[in-house]
C-alpha cells in the first residue's frame, strides 16, 4: 500500500454532542485568523466569478456520469453540492481538478482555461480535500502540511542543494506557515503526532491545514464531515467560515443537508449527472423536486430530519446517505 493511499479511521470517534466545543475545536483564534489573513489574501466580497464550468459531461464508456453541468463560483462564496450516491459529485471536482479530462465542456478560473494536470491546478489557485482522506500516513502532522507548503517555495535546485540561506529563509517560512495553519485548524498541539495516529477528524482537519498550505483561491471540500460526530461537524463548519473569512472561496460535497444548508450560500443538486436545482438554501430545501429526487422521502420525514440535525456519516443508511468509494 503506498503512502498515499486513503487512510482507514483507525480511532473511536467521541461521543460528546452537547456541550461547549473543547478548545481545540472553537473556530480558529482570532490573532491566527488575523495573520494568516495577511499573509494569503483577504476576500473582496465581490463576488466576482472566480471558478466557473460550462457544458461539463463526463462520459465513462457507456456511462454519462455528468451532463452539461455550468456553474459559477463567486469570489468570497460558499457553495453547497449535494445529490445522491453516484450522482457525479467527486466526478465534477475531478473535472474541476484535472484529474479527469472531461468528455465536452470548459472550466474556468478567473476566465482562463484550467490547466490539464492536478499539479498545475495547485499552482494556479485550486485545492482539494479528497473523499477519502489522502495523507502521508508515516509522516507528522507537520511534515503533511510542509507537503502543501512545498507548492509555493521559490527556491532553485542549486539552492536546495547548498541548502543557503535563501533555501533555510524559506524552510523556517514554511515551517511558520505551517504552524499558523496547524493551530487554524485546531491542530496546533499535534504538530509532532504522526498523521495516522490522529483521531479521523482531526486527519480531516490536517487535510484542509494542508489543501490551503498550497495558498488557494479557491477550495474543494469532498465530504469534509463524513465519518465526524456532531460536535466535530458544527467545529468544521466554523473552520469552513473562517476559511472563506481568508479569502478563499468554498465547494463543499456533502450528505448532511442540515450541515450544507446552514453553512453555503448557493446549493447545487447533482442528480444522475445533471444540475437538477441550484439556488439559496431555503429555494433548494423547499423545492419538491430535490425531496424527491434527491432525498428520496416523504418531505415531512425530509424536514424532521433536516430540523433534528441528523448527522448522517457514512453507513448510517439515511436514504443515499452512505458515503461512496469512488474517491
Ligand atoms: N473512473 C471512473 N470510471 C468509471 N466510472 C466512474 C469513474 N469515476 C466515477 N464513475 C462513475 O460515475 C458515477 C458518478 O460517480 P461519483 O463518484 O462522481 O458520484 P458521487 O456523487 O461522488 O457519489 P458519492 O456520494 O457516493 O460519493 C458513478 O456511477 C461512478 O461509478
Ligand atoms: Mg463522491
């Protein structure tokens, strides 16, 4: 099994839901969300289009696993995309990512093609958490995010190779941006505990630390709270509207309605590949298409569940509520 292969939760998760968040899981102190605000780039609220697709279908051999999907990320937003088992979510953050080349259609970032390749996508802006969590399982907390941080390092191979001062200014950089995003997230004292040693929400957690190690504008959460309590869930909520409060603009997959539709400003629902419904949390909730289609209840059981604050992870058997494989 390489390195690099997803990561099986291998801790209890707890069980506290009531009470207060324990510290670690507070949203980010408000002098790290100050600094690291300085040092990426702070949102222009413009909502100007940052990401954007048009006409996206993906079709694997018989299979059209996405349609004609156009879309729009505005600058400063948080996006909701939902829809059930195999309606082409990861697909479409595939498409998005270059990791697949989609079949027809464009995507776009700030009205320029997206690059072909997923390294390139980094460069240019664009980070992703991965349904199944993807980390350095023997490497520290730290080191993960180094991984991340290592995107943006100027220094030439001869530098490296002398290991200069141009190249030691850039590693003790890394390594303090690093700590910030550690501690923004709520990982500050696991720096030195080994990825795979971490309860899974906290890998989680060390995934988005390292996704905006990269210094994106825009981030690509697939199923951020799959697998987390209830406590875990309202903290990565949080930790999402902090991330937007540093400039980076949010897609987040997620089955847990009541997390998405407290969280984003814009829903999507993806069904059978196509957009089925796109509009504000309240429009796509009340919309009878997407109980139907997506939700697959009776829309009473639909609301109870959203009001009760289900928090389905996976293999809780909500209905299309299991988390896939296919990422
Ligand atoms: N590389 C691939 N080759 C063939 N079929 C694929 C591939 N990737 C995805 N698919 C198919 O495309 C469809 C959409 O899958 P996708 O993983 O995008 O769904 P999803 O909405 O993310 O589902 P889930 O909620 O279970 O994660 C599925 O039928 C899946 O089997
Ligand atoms: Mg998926």
């Amino acid at each position: 099994m390489s390195e690099e292969q997803a990561m099986s939760p291998d801790h209890e998760i707890g069980t506290t839901t009531e009470e207060e968040l324990p510290q670690e899981l507070q949203a980010p102190p408000e002098e790290v969300v100050a600094v690291l605000a300085e040092e990426m780039h702070v949102a222009t609220g413009t909502r100007e289009p940052i990401l954007q697709s048009s006409g996206v279908s993906m079709v694997f051999g018989g299979l059209r696993a996405l349609s004609d999907v156009t879309f729009s990320l505005g600058e400063g937003e948080i996006i909701g995309l939902i829809g059930p088992n195999g309606a082409g979510k990861t697909t479409f953050f595939n498409c998005l990512t270059g990791l697949y080349s989609p079949t027809s259609g464009q995507v776009t970032l700030r009205g320029k093609p997206m690059p072909k390749d997923p390294a390139r996508v980094t460069q240019a802006g664009v980070a992703r958490t991965f349904q199944n969590i993807r980390l350095f399982p023997s490497m520290t907390a730290m080191e993960n995010v180094l991984v991340g941080r290592h995107v943006r390092m100027k220094q030439g191979p001869l530098s490296s190779l002398l290991h200069g001062p141009r190249f030691r200014r850039s590693e003790a950089e890394a390594h303090d941006r690093a700590e910030k995003l550690l501690a923004f997230v709520g990982l500050g004292r696991f720096s030195d505990e080994l990825a795979r040693n971490l309860p899974y929400g906290d890998q989680r957690r060390l995934e988005i630390a390292r996704a905006l190690a990269t210094d994106p504008s825009v981030l690509l959460l697939d199923e951020p709270t799959a697998g987390m309590n209830a406590q875990e869930t309202e903290a990565t909520r949080q930790l999402i509207f902090a991330i937007r409060d540093l400039g980076v603009s949010v897609v987040v997959i997620e089955h847990d309605t009541k997390f998405i539709f407290t969280l984003c400003d814009r829903v999507l629902v993806l069904v059978q590949g196509e957009l089925l419904v796109e509009g504000s949390p309240d429009e796509v909730r009340g919309d009878p298409r997407v109980v139907e289609a997506y939700l697959g209840a009776p829309p009473d059981e639909v609301e109870a569940q959203i009001h009760a604050g289900a928090t389905a992870g996976p293999g809780t058997g909500g209905p299309g509520l299991q988390e896939g494989s296919t990422d």
